[in-house]
C-alpha cells in the first residue's frame, strides 16, 4: 500500500467490505459479552471484513477488537479468502496495532480465478501482498472437496495451494491451511512439496488419528467454536491427544459461533467461550491454556508488535 491515497473509489479506511446473508430464522443479534479472560489469548483466524447482524448493528472491524480487547482478546489474525479481501487484510493491519494479516485465494475461489482465466494473475497479487509488513501468514488456502467438484476445478485447487506452500517458505511466514473433506489429499500435498516451518490447521475437524499426524509433523491445530458443539465428539477426542504446545484458538468469525451462542453472529470477543470448553474437557485450568496457547501463536504469528502500524497522511 502507497500512503498518497485510498484506492479509487474505495473508503481509506473501510469498516467492512462484505455482508454475510442473512438465514431466514437465525438470531442476527450480537452476544452479551462473556467473563473476561485472565490470561489473555489470540484469534487466530477470523474475517473482520464480513459485516453480520441487523441492518444497522454490525459491527466495524474496530468496534470488534474494543470489544475483544474488553475481553482478553489481545489481537487477531485478519483473513483473507480473495484478492479484494487479501487487500483489504494487508491495508488493515498495516494501521491497526491490534490486527496482523493473512493473505490467499481460498480453495473454492481458485476454480473461479481459473475459469475466469485470471487465476495467475491473482497469485501474483498474493504474492506481492506477501511481501508486505505486518502480513504475518498465507491463508486460508488447502483443498476443499466439499464445495467444488471436477478434474478441472480440482486441478485449480492444488495448483493454487502448492503455490500458496512455496509463497510461505519464500517469506518465511506461517501457512493456514483450510482442509474441509480432504484429509489424505492435504496431508500428501504437504508432504510431496514440503510444508512451511509453520503449519496450522485452520478450523481443526479431523479426529485423533489426524491430529496425532499433525503431532509428529510438528502443525498446528487451531479449534473453533465447533468443538463447543454437542455434535463435535470426535474433535473433542483429537483435542484431547493434541500436544499442548501445538494449539491455538480461533472464532474463524462471523460464522461458527460457539455455545451457547450458536447461530448467532460471530466475533472475536467469543473466543472466551471455546477456550474455557477446550479447558474443560482438557481438565486443565483456563489460565494455563490461556498462557500455553498465547505464547504459541507467538511463535507461529511473531509479536503483534514486531512491525509498527503506519498512518497514511491522507488519513484522520
């Protein structure tokens, strides 16, 4: 980002660029605010960039991280899935202490760059956004066998993720790796190219034979709010034999709230109500996780603080 300006016909310092549809039936209020943490911790994956709730009541990306900072939600790793949202996550962090960026073309938005014939030029953006300060990992980019179905479109996918692999170890940042009903393949693509020195899967929902795959292979997990889920007995099993030392904590906002606010609008704020679940079945105390899982996205992410935000002139 150049400080002579906003891109044409965009805001310098937009709150949101996307709105999530609205489900017929879902509660679109906001939360009350849980009992805040002792320890504090991070969110590591959520997309500030998606409006969600009443017309009139979202929530800007700052009024997200006032409230999470309310909460002990130090900081967050802001997501992009695209080229206009990896834009937007890089011009954000870059004036926002409390936000560092990710940046990639999500699985299922590769195929439509292919098709579109610009899937290329669009790894370039990402690329070059990689390069920039205070983008701390590439992501989410993986496979996704749920949504896109083809030779063609499946094609697009690994060839947009195994880029995506050699851009985090040419920048030497983190990798969120978004995995939905592609174990096996995501697992041989890591192994086949080489995985970055830091790996995590985003919204964790393999069981304990993945994670004890992650385990050896020194990746991350990073749990959700699904694991707070009824449902979520088998992410509850590879919680309990994932190694301490490689998880993390996530919203992956404004979807996948956690209990007992299921259903309605996401924030980073909630991050509390997963990680006293993941206390609870972990039978450890709240602030010991707090601490072993802020210090490990230290290590993945760097200080929140290694590069300092820059305000643009043409800014207030």
């Amino acid at each position: 980002m150049t400080d002579g300006g906003p891109p044409a016909g965009q805001s310098a310092d937009q709150p949101f660029i996307r709105q999530r549809d609205p489900s017929p039936g879902r509660d679109l209020s906001y939360p009350p605010l849980p009992e805040p943490l002792t320890v504090p911790v991070y969110d590591n994956h959520t997309h500030l960039e998606i409006a969600d709730g009443h017309e009139g009541e979202t929530l800007t990306y700052r009024e997200h991280l006032d409230r999470a900072s309310s909460v002990g939600v130090r900081g967050v790793v802001q997501v992009g899935g695209d080229v206009e949202t990896s834009r937007w996550s890089a011009e954000q962090a870059l004036r926002e202490p409390r936000m560092l960026a990710a940046v990639a073309l999500h699985p299922n938005e590769a195929p439509v760059y292919d098709l579109a014939g610009g899937l290329d030029d669009a790894l370039a953006v990402i690329a070059e956004l990689a390069t920039r300060p205070r983008v701390a990992a590439i992501g989410e980019t993986g496979l996704d066998f749920f949504r896109t179905s083809g030779d063609e479109a499946l094609a697009a996918q690994y060839r947009s993720f195994e880029a995506h692999i050699e851009m985090a170890k040419e920048n030497n940042l983190a990798m969120q790796i978004h995995d939905r009903d592609a174990h096996a393949e995501v697992i041989a693509t890591l192994r086949r190219v080489g995985a970055p020195e830091r790996t995590v899967f985003h919204c964790f929902s393999g069981d304990a034979e993945l994670a004890g795959i992650c385990a050896e292979n020194g990746w991350y997990m990073s749990f959700a709010g699904t694991v707070t889920f009824k449902n979520a007995g088998k992410l509850r099993d590879a919680l309990a034999v994932a190694p301490r030392n490689l998880l993390l904590v996530e919203t992956d906002a404004p979807f996948l709230t956690p209990t007992p606010n299921r259903g309605r609008p996401n924030a980073p704020y909630l991050i509390p109500h997963t990680l006293r679940a993941m206390a609870e079945h972990l039978g450890t105390d709240v602030s010991m996780l707090a601490a072993q899982i802020s210090s490990n996205t230290e290590l993945v992410y760097g200080s929140w603080n290694a590069e300092p935000v820059v305000l643009p002139e043409w800014a207030d």
